[in-house]
C-alpha cells in the first residue's frame, strides 16, 4: 500500500502531463522536483495496478460523468471527474497511458455539448 501523500503527488504528475506515466524514472524525477514527494518505481506500479482501488481508499470520488460517443460510431466512452479536479475516461489512453485524451480535452472545452449522467 502507498500513502495517500505518494497517491497525491502520482494524480498531480499524471494531471499535469509532463511525462508519460509508463515513464517511471520521469514520474519519480517530476514527483521529486516538483511535489516534494519521493516514489520509487514498486510506488508506481503498484499505482497503475491499483489505481481504481486507490481512488477508493483515498477518498477521490468522481462528481460528474460524461458520455462521449466514439468518432468510429461503435460505442462510446466515461469521462469523469472527481473531487480532486482530476479528469478520467473509459478510453485506452487514459486507462493504460493515464494521459489527457481527446475525449476529456473534448468534455473540458464544451462540457454542454455532451450528455450528463446523472447517477
């Protein structure tokens, strides 16, 4: 298990997209240099394999929900926003690069144009 501290500087580096988040040594550099905060690559990983979990135990819940269709026309995707101000979608850019995709930049800029769901 990692701290809620290590989590928080995890989510900061993530949503600041100054690295991709498969590139560990830069996430541990940025969260050092910027966040005042050491991670060392077991820290990272068990993150990305324990993301969801951890949003759970750390309280981040996400507030509202988007429904954003795919440009192919087969199917759609989630993107979510938590109290934290931290954006994620159901998109394999996200799930597996934990980076801004078109689909969150898409909610971010025009969030009416989208469909809300209301939980």
């Amino acid at each position: 298990m990692v701290s809620k501290e290590k989590f928080g500087a995890y989510v900061k580096v993530q949503k600041s997209g100054i690295t991709n988040m498969f590139n560990i040594p830069h996430v541990i550099e940025a969260a050092d240099k910027i966040f005042d905060v050491e991670l060392t690559k077991e820290d990272c990983i068990y993150i990305m394999e324990n993301y969801k979990e951890l949003v759970e135990a750390f309280k981040m819940k996400w507030i509202k929900k988007w429904n954003v269709k795919s440009e192919s026309g087969n199917g759609s995707y989630v993107v979510s926003l938590s109290d934290q101000n931290t954006w994620g979608c159901s998109c394999p850019v996200w799930k597996f690069r934990r980076q801004e995709c078109k689909h969150i930049k898409g909610v971010k800029l025009n969030p009416e144009r989208y469909e809300e769901i209301r939980e």
